[in-house]
C-alpha cells in the first residue's frame, strides 16, 4: 500500500450513542454568600448523578456521550455586578471541586460528559466567561468553548488580541479530535449566528454539542429552525441538550425543553417532545456515514453543501464590515453586563451614519410615536 492509498484516511469511528441530559436549571441568584450559592449547584450535581444512573445503567460496549443544559449549574447573571458574580457563582474549569465532581461522574459512568458553566479563570482577573466544556471517559477536560457572541458577560471577542496571543485560534475555536470523531461545542444562542457553527465545521467539527437554555418548542427568533439549518448546511450532527425549566431565577416557563438530535441533513432523530426533566432525546451517530457523505461530490447524499463553499467570494464582505468593536476590554473588565447593552446601542447608531441600517420614516398617522 503506498502513501497515496491512506492519504486522509483515519481510525474508523464506531458508532456511538449521544444522550440529551434534559434537567432542571437551578439558578443561584437569590444566594447571598458563594456557599450559598455553591450548596444549590452541588444539589444540582447529586441530580446529575442520579439521572446518569437511569440513563447509563445498563451496560453496554458501544461509547456514550451525554450533555447537560446552558446554565444548569448557576443560571446567568442577573442584577449581579461583574465583581458580585465571580465570587458568589463562577468556577475554575478544571479546578474548582464542582468540577471535580464531574471529573468523577465522567470516570464512574464511562461516558464522555459535555456541560457548561459561567468560568472566571485565573489568566483574565476580573473576567467571567460563558464556558461550554467536554470530559472524556478517564475524567480529563478535553475542550473548553467560551463563548464569543455574548450578551451575558465576557468574550474573547472583548480581549481579541490578546486572547489570540495567549490561547491562539484553536483557543478560540476548539475542536477535540476524539475515539468519536471531531467534537466541538457552542451554547445556546450562538445557535442564531451561522459564523460560530461555520468557524467550528472549517476546523474540522463532524459533531456540535450544543448546550442551550431557550424556548425549545417555538419559532421565536427562528430558533428551532436556526438549529436545523446549522446541522444541514455544515454537514454535521447536531446534539442540542434543552433546560427543561428553570427555579430560583427568571420565569418558570423561559425553558421548555424539546432536547433534539439532529444528522447532517438536518433531520430530526430525536425529541423529549416535553419540558421537565428527560433522556428521551438519545440517538445512534454515525460519524462514518458523515465522512462518506462529506468525499462524496453529491448523488448518493444530495448536495455536498461543504464542497461547493466559494470562501474566497465572501471573504473581502466580511474583511471590509465591522459591527460590534473587538478589544473592548482589553485594558480593563466592564462593571457589569449593561455596559454591553450600551455598546450594542452605539454599534446601530454607527451602522445608522454609516447608511447599513435604515431608522425608517416616522408615523404621521394613527399611532404616531408609538
């Protein structure tokens, strides 16, 4: 066999079995002390490991992947300041003993375990990042995602260059090369910018697990929709793990579960169909059939959608736009997260001067100045 007969060709991926972990999320706002807050999350993780034992029970040969909600283990931020919320809610990931238990959970079970959790890392003081993270079966963190279009706190987008300096673009887009194939990860909203889901399947992501805390049952935003179509015009399984409430925070009903697994032609191949807690969203992935879809020009599989890219088209588009401005925070954190909803505003009023956007006339009949 010469060189040309195993050029890209890698270890054959089995089949495996990804689970949606749908829970409760239990958010830890009303604490007023960090052990406060810490005894709700560690109550959340004895949760955890109760519904791993019904859903990873029986033996079995063939690997399993199970992922948790968006904000499962403290919520998000609410009326906390910046400095209020690292140290009453966020961790180290790895390092801190929550994580630790995880770590465990990951080990006892044999499974590799996907969550997410606000991260306040010791290499940026003052910063809280949205972090989505990945454990393999020996308990190691195999993948950090900190998410970059954010509302809710930090991104490396604030601090680019030197985030980039530090952690380089596999620290800003990470993909884990696995026994499964290539995982990476996104929460929950992300979901509606093409560019993340984009970004990760260009580094070589065959599956995205997406950790996510939305409305699961409706249209709102596009959102249902906007899963299905990152699953489809990337190529990729899509495993999106849904809160199926939420206590102890905002309204009851902001999470409505439907956890869904979707292939790399955008089906559905699995839905809880519920809120409250589930693991009925649990799917066969066939990383392989994806691999032969993706070398395949078209035929069999329809439309290699990857293939057809025309990258260099779009790139001078992109080159020459600028929406919202990176380095924001590059020489010091923001007070809190309505600093973000201030540059948001100054962000459309550029876009506005610049003719992007356009303010539209004013009414001058029934419902003026409405």
């Amino acid at each position: 066999m010469n060189d040309n007969d195993t050029a890209g060709r890698t270890a054959r991926v089995p089949l495996w079995q990804a689970t949606c972990m749908q829970t409760i999320n239990r958010a830890v706002n009303r604490a007023s002390t960090r052990e406060a807050a810490m005894q709700i999350v560690h109550g959340s993780i004895d949760r955890w490991e109760e519904l791993l034992g019904y859903a990873v029970g029986r033996p079995s040969k063939a690997p399993r992947l199970v992922l948790f909600p968006e904000f499962n283990l403290q919520g998000f931020p609410v009326k906390e300041s910046t400095e209020e919320w690292i140290a009453k809610a966020c961790l180290r990931i790895p390092g801190s003993p929550e994580v630790e238990r995880l770590q465990a959970l990951a080990q006892r079970f044999k499974v590799y375990l996907g969550a997410n959790a606000y991260e306040a890392p010791d290499e940026w003081p003052g910063m809280y990042f949205n972090c989505s993270f990945l454990i393999d079966p020996s308990g190691e963190v195999i993948l950090k995602y900190r998410r970059v279009s954010t509302e809710q706190g930090f991104s490396p987008h604030d601090i680019l260059e030197r985030y980039l300096d530090r952690h380089g673009i596999e620290g800003l887009w990470p993909v884990a090369r696995t026994p499964l194939g290539n995982l990476a990860m996104m929460p929950c909203g992300e979901i509606l910018w093409p560019e993340t889901a984009r970004c990760l399947t260009l580094r070589g992501a065959e599956v995205i697990l997406h950790p996510t805390s939305d409305h699961g049952r409706t249209e709102f935003m596009a959102w249902e929709s906007a899963k299905r179509t990152r699953a489809a015009e990337n190529m990729v399984y899509l495993v999106s793990a849904n809160a199926g409430g939420i206590e102890g925070g905002p309204p009851s009903g902001q999470n409505t579960g439907h956890s869904k697994i979707f292939d790399f032609q955008g089906r559905v191949l699995a839905d809880t169909k519920s809120a409250g807690e589930s693991t009925r969203a649990f799917a066969v992935i066939d990383v392989e059939m994806l691999r032969r879809a993706r070398c395949t020009p078209g035929g069999l599989f329809g439309v290699n959608r990857l293939a057809r890219l025309r990258i260099e088209a779009y790139a001078p588009v992109y080159a020459a736009a600028s929406f919202y401005p990176p380095n924001l925070w590059a020489n010091g954190p923001m007070k809190s997260k309505g600093q973000i909803q201030e540059e948001l505003a100054r962000v459309i009023e550029r876009k506005v001067e610049a003719g992007t956007f356009s303010r539209g006339a004013r009414a001058t009949h029934h419902g003026a100045g409405l």
